[in-house]
C-alpha cells in the first residue's frame, strides 16, 4: 500500500473567484470522490480565505495574545480528515460560499502549514491552493522565507491556477511569480486540471510489493538474481454488499449489515437436522457422475510444483507470438536490489546487486538486438499447485534495463474454432481476394491513422487517457446518490472515451478512405450515423 496522503485543498473565495468556484467545487470533488472510492485511508481538510467569517487556530493563538486581528476571513471548512460523504457534501457547497473578506495567500498558507506541522499522523503532505491571483497581497521577505523554511522538503505545495490569461495588473503578476516559487513551479493551469480529473477514478498509486524473489536460472552454471513486480492489474468492478432497510436509514446506531449461514441437511435421513464438516465432502463431475475426493486424496493426486522458480528453456522471434497470447496480467522482472543500509536484510551487497544488474541488462540488450524472447517456466511460490509458461520481453531505459513477464497459454487453454468456407468453389473464392490496388489503398488508410508514426501529434490513445466507462458511470451514480437518493442512472453515452483526432490526420484519413471506397465496390447495410460520428469525435 502507498503511504497515506494528507492534503489541504486551500481555496480563495474572494469576489474575483465567485464565477470559478462551481468548476473548482467540481474538480476537488472528484479528487475526494476519487480518494472515497479507492479506500486508500488518504486525509483531507478543506480551507478557505476572502471568507466573511474568521475559523482557525492561528487567529485563536493570536487573539489570546492579545493580537486578535492576525489570520482573519481564513475559514477551515472542515479539519484533516479520511473523506466521507459529509466531507464531499461541504466541498460540493464550496460553490455557494461569496467570501466578501480581505485575506491573502500569505496567511491563508501560514494557517494550511500549521495545520499540517500539527498532524501527528505519518504521510505525504500536500497543500493545493486554487487562486486566480487577483487579491494583492504585502509581500513581506521575511514572512515569504519563513513559509518557505516551513515547507521546507517535508510539505509539497502546488498550485491550481484560474483563468492566467486574465491576468493583467502587476500586483498579480508579482503573486504568480511568488507563488511559483513556494511550489517550485508546480502550477497547472485551471483547464488542464479540469481535463485530468474526468476519471472518478484515478490511477491509484500504489507501494511496490513484489511478487517473486527468485533466481532467473539460465542454466546449471548460471542465474541471475530478479523481483518480480505486477505492473498491470484490471480494475474490477465492485461487488454489492447485503443491506438490510428494516432499520431507519439515519439511525446512526444501525450497521444494516446482512449476515448468511449454510446449513447442509440429507435428503435420505430426515431425522438428522444438520450435517456436519465431518460429514461433507468434494466431489468432481466426471461426465454425469460425480466422483468424490476426501481432502486426503485430493492432495495426494494435487501437482505440487515444489520450490519456486523462474527457469530459461529457450528463445524464439517475438513475431512468433501473437499478442492475443498473452494472459493475465503484466509483471516487470528487475534485478535484485542493493540493500538500502545495514538493518536491509532483503537487498544483496554491492558487487552481487552489480553482477544481477549487469546479468539482467545483458540479457534484455541480447533479445533486443535478435529481436527475440525468452520462454521460461515460472513457479511463483513454494509448493505451488499452479506452473507457469510466458516469455520475457526486453524493455531497454536509461535507468536501467529489465524484461517484461507475460504469461501464455497451454494447449488446453487454447481456443480451437472452425468456421467453414465462404464458398466451396474456388472461383468465388478468387472473388474474395482483394485486387492489388485495394490491397495498397487499404495500407495507405492504416497508415494515415497511424498517429503513433507521425512526429508533433499526440497520441489521444493513451492508456492512462482512457477510463473504463462502465466504472466511471457506475462510480459517478453511486456518488449522486449518496448525496441524492433521488438521483437517477446519468446517460452511457456521457462516459464514452471521447479521443479527439488532430485535424492534419482527419484530412489525410478521409482522402485515404476514398481512395479505398473508389476501387471497392460496396453497398449499405444500416446507417449508423450517431455510432460513426462518435469514434472521431
């Protein structure tokens, strides 16, 4: 698990932001929904300056000092706390709060910074502070070298930034170059954040666990000492829980949990009220019958694999494998870490972490140049029922080297299916052949998309650009409602990954579809117009 996150959203409410506040209300939103959904134990608290009302400790430390007017129309909406819907509620009504106060960033940071220096829990410390830079702030040195020496390493400062391009006076122009050196040019700009935050649910970061600590044995005379890490996971989607509504719904003592027992009778021995453990069993379906198989057998006729391993049995060109092949997911196999200090009783000394370093970026440097793989048999843990057969992949970085594990299949996992021929006579089959003039049209249309070949463009397929629909829907509903439980299911068609086409690749893709069309004879089956016109939207 990654560490903990505790993050200060810093919002200013002055007059100048009002019109900006149901977007930035919007985006915190789905940064907090997004914390919600993924059950990270992350902490947020929620600050506002340019409030009418005056609500922190600093004020409160002052005020007893006899200096009451320090750190005034700072409001803490809500204190450092894990998210919950009542967090997300207060966030959502961030759009109804018009700050008429005179605050700026200055005091509003010195309130967030004290908030966070008094949290005794342990994690990352993060302040977002959302201004547009209009209220002028006493650039006081002193004051700016402290709150500078506060954050210091320990506390991460950035900045969302409202409507830049209306920036025109110098006084805010003096704020945008302050405050982008507090965060030492972390500002993004209010637009680009709106675009990052469409996915409710964000990529989760997550601790590097490892999945295998093995020996990579290329033969009896050598291996090469290698973690395994998981790169990729498919996101599932949640499960539903019992929920009882025989309690009211606002009883804050009601759990409304469903509990649920087995109970196994015989269909023989009517006097028997319920069979134990000891009187169960497993059984196999062998065609019609069930064959049955006590614990003691069933692991005596178990594969058990014995110890673990990652075993070299051979290489083949990668082109010999089709990626609709792989299985599963994408693990990352790196060599052995040096150990971090004396108490790091995982990590090797530095001449052995050399030698696995230099072993494994041999290897990936070999398959790249003969652009092939190795295949390797793989047991992931002792005594493991389960063997496995994939194939490294080299991945060459300047950090350096390491290969990609993917799982392929047996021949029992194989699908085999058969489909007859369009027609039996050979001369209809020649029919079915494309001409060499359609052969070449089709290849130019391939690749005038083919946006990955085209240096300036951005690939709009990224797959860290792209959410799982069906997630993101269900995630946004389930949010609406419970804050609404009138809510209703919001339109499939609002959640389709909209990937824009440059213009210059549009032109040239539909010059290069009517070069296919021309040679082609075709004919219309069923128009789909909204369908067509939503994959290059």
């Amino acid at each position: 698990m990654a560490d903990k996150i505790l993050e200060v959203f810093l919002v200013d409410v002055n007059p100048t932001m009002h019109p900006r506040l149901k977007d930035v209300s919007g985006l915190l939103k789905s940064r907090a929904h997004s914390k919600v959904v993924q059950d990270n134990k992350d902490e947020i608290a929620l600050i506002v300056y340019g409030a009418e009302g005056t609500n922190n400790e600093l004020n409160l430390e002052n005020e007893e000092s006899g200096n009451p007017e320090q750190y005034m129309n700072i409001d803490v909406q809500f204190p450092m706390q894990v998210p919950d819907l009542a967090k997300i509620r207060a966030i959502s009504d961030l759009a109804m709060v018009k700050g008429q106060g005179n605050s700026d960033f200055l005091d509003a940071l010195a309130v967030a910074i004290d908030m966070l220096v008094k949290v005794q829990r342990k994690g990352k410390k993060r302040i977002l502070l959302v201004t547009d830079y209009q209220v002028p702030v006493d650039l006081d040195q002193t004051f700016m070298e402290n709150l500078q020496a506060q954050l210091g390493d320990s506390i991460i400062l950035e900045v969302l930034e409202v409507a830049r391009g209306d920036v025109q006076d110098d006084a805010a122009e003096d704020n945008m170059r302050v405050l982008a050196g507090l965060a030492e040019g972390r500002v993004t700009p209010m637009k680009a954040a709106l675009k990052l935050s469409e996915g409710l649910v964000a990529l989760k970061e997550v601790k590097p666990v490892t999945t295998m600590r093995v020996d990579l044995e290329i033969g009896p005379w050598m291996s090469i000492k290698v973690w395994s890490y998981k790169k990729t996971s498919a996101k599932t989607f949640p499960s539903m829980k019992k929920y009882s509504n025989q309690l009211e719904a606002d009883d804050p003592e009601a759990t409304h949990l469903v509990t649920r027992a087995t109970v196994y009778r015989s269909t023989t021995d009517a006097d028997i009220d319920e069979l134990g453990p000891e009187k169960l069993t497993r059984a196999y379906k062998f065609g019609k019958q069930k064959v049955p198989v006590d614990e003691a057998v069933e692991k005596m006729v178990s594969f058990v694999a014995g110890n673990k391993e990652l075993k070299l049995v051979g290489f083949t060109k990668r082109s010999s494998i089709p990626r609709a092949w792989f299985l599963k997911d994408t693990n990352i196999i790196v060599p052995w870490p040096q150990a971090k200090d004396s108490k790091d009783k995982a990590g090797l000394d530095p001449e052995e972490a050399e030698k696995a370093a230099l072993g494994l970026s041999s290897l990936a440097q070999a398959l790249e140049e003969k652009e092939c793989v190795a295949m390797v048999r793989s047991v992931r843990t002792a005594n493991s029922k389960s063997v496995e057969w994939g194939m490294l992949t080299p991945h060459l970085v300047e950090e350096g080297d390491f290969v990609l594990f993917n799982r392929l299949p047996f021949a029992e996992d194989l699908h085999i299916h058969n489909f007859p021929s369009f027609d039996a006579e050979q001369q209809a089959k020649d029919k079915l052949q494309p001409s060499a003039s359609q052969e070449a049209a089709a290849r130019d249309l391939i690749l005038a998309l083919d946006i990955g070949a085209k240096s300036g463009h951005e690939d709009p397929f990224c797959v860290d650009r792209i959410h799982n629909p069906t997630l993101q829907r269900f995630y946004s509903f389930l949010g609406a409602r419970a804050l609404d439980a009138d809510a209703t299911v919001p339109p499939a068609a609002d959640f389709l990954p909209a990937c824009p086409l440059p213009s210059s690749v549009m032109e040239g893709a539909v010059a290069a579809f009517s070069e296919v069309t021309s040679p082609s004879p075709t004919e219309l089956l069923l128009q789909l117009p909204s369908l067509c016109s939503s994959l290059f939207l």
